[in-house]
C-alpha cells in the first residue's frame, strides 16, 4: 500500500509538472509567471496527498508514504523497527516505479529540460539555503501532523492540513530547495534523471527536521508519546500500529 501510494503521488507529481513546465504543453502559453505555475502546481498536489490519504489503502497504512515520517513515528515508539524498514522500502521502490511509470505514459516529455523527471535540487541559495529550507518545512510539517492526529476534535482534518501545508510549500518554498521534505520522492526522480547532486540534502534535512519535531512533541506532552502513527485515524480500517493512552 505504501508502495501505492508513493507510486501515486510521483505519478502525478511527474504529470503535472510536465503539464505546467513542458514547452509543448499550452498550460505554458497560458500561465506565464512562474509564481502562479508554483501555485496551480502545488494546489494539484496538495488535492493529491488528500486524495491518497483518504483512499482506503492510505487510512490502513497510515498514509505516510514518506521514509521520513515513518521513522519519526519508529522514534515516537507507534511503529516497530522491523515495519518501518520495510516500509522505507517499499516507498523508494514506489517512488521509483511512479516515474517510471509517467516516463512511459508521457512519451519522454519528463526528459525535457523544463522538467527533468521533477527532480528537487537546491535552488537561489544555493546547498545551504536548501538544507536549512528542507529543515525547517519538515519540522513544520511533522510537528503539524503530531498536534492535529492527537487533538480529538481535529483529527479528522488532519489530511485537509496536510494538503495545505504542500500547497503553500509548492508556492513558495520551492525555490529554495525544490520542495520536497521526502527522501524518497527525491531518490525516485534522481533514479529516473541519473542526477544526483545534493541528494544528501534530502535524505538528511527531512528526516533531521521530523525528528526535531518528535523532540518538540516529547517535551511538551511529558515525554509521552502520539496515540497512533495513521494521519487518519477515524476509520474502520485495522491499525497496524502501537497506541498510546
């Protein structure tokens, strides 16, 4: 299911990138500043995430579909070593299967200049306005998820802000870094393009920023930890995982 899901997400990433930045494309005549490309961009993605968080296959897994969140949760005692390990890769083989995937359906428009597979590489500020950008919306992002998913009148809407929080990333941040917070999605698009400059920058800074986060959480809940990893928990669907009380 992670695989899926991962497999998903790159997918689409992959297609509306072509959509949006592809020469060819009309979307590129039409929309011309590259501001408002960002934010069709990451309005496209942030629908995505919810999207693949809310199918049936996400509320079983938990919806991560990030190494990065999965061993934050292995750090917060939700998940077993063993389960996240496996986990992990299973997303890398589905990032690397979703574009694959699109490289196939799309006819080799990923190949283009203008898009090169949507692969994330450090942006105006060069390696070190990137790490600290990939640091910094992960902890955000992690520290997000740990509040909602554990807020009994929120939870519920913790997909919705998710979403949200891609979004306004896609937006804005991307120019920093490429905006990906996920070691995978990266590693899927660098397998595709044979690019692989500045990939331990996406490897480190997200995974140091949930887990940051997970310290943040620790400390100010008396060192107890979330009820569950699932970023959607009010379902029927049977948990996996270790609970708190």
């Amino acid at each position: 299911m992670e695989a899926g899901e991962l497999a998903l997400y790159m997918f689409f990433a992959c297609a509306f990138a072509t959509l949006l930045q592809h020469p060819a494309s009309p979307a590129t005549h039409f929309v011309v500043s590259g501001l408002a490309r960002r934010t069709l961009y990451g309005l496209a993605i942030g629908t995505t995430v919810i999207a693949i968080v809310m199918t049936p296959w996400g509320k079983q897994s938990g919806g991560h579909f990030n190494p990065a969140i999965t061993f934050t949760f292995y750090r917060l005692g939700n998940v077993e070593l063993l389960d996240a390990v496996f986990y992990a890769g299973a997303q890398f083989f589905g990032a690397v299967m979703g574009v694959a995937i699109a490289t196939y359906l799309l006819r080799g428009a990923l190949g283009d200049s203008a898009v090169r597979y949507a692969v994330t590489v450090p942006g105006v500020y060069g390696e070190v306005g990137a790490f600290v950008g990939e640091v910094t919306i992960s902890f955000v992002l992690m520290i997000t998820i740990l509040f909602l998913t554990n807020r009994e009148t929120l939870a519920r809407y913790t997909p919705y802000f998710v979403g949200a929080l891609y979004a306004i990333y896609i937006t804005f941040e991307t120019p920093l870094s490429g905006m990906s917070m996920n070691p995978a999605r990266t590693f899927g698009s660098a397998f595709q393009a044979s690019y692989w400059h500045a990939l331990w920058i996406y490897f480190i800074a997200p995974t140091l920023g949930m887990l940051a986060a997970a310290e943040v959480y620790l400390r100010t809940h008396r060192g107890i930890g979330p009820y569950c990893a699932k970023l959607h928990h009010d379902n029927s669907k049977r948990c996996i995982f270790h609970h708190r009380f």
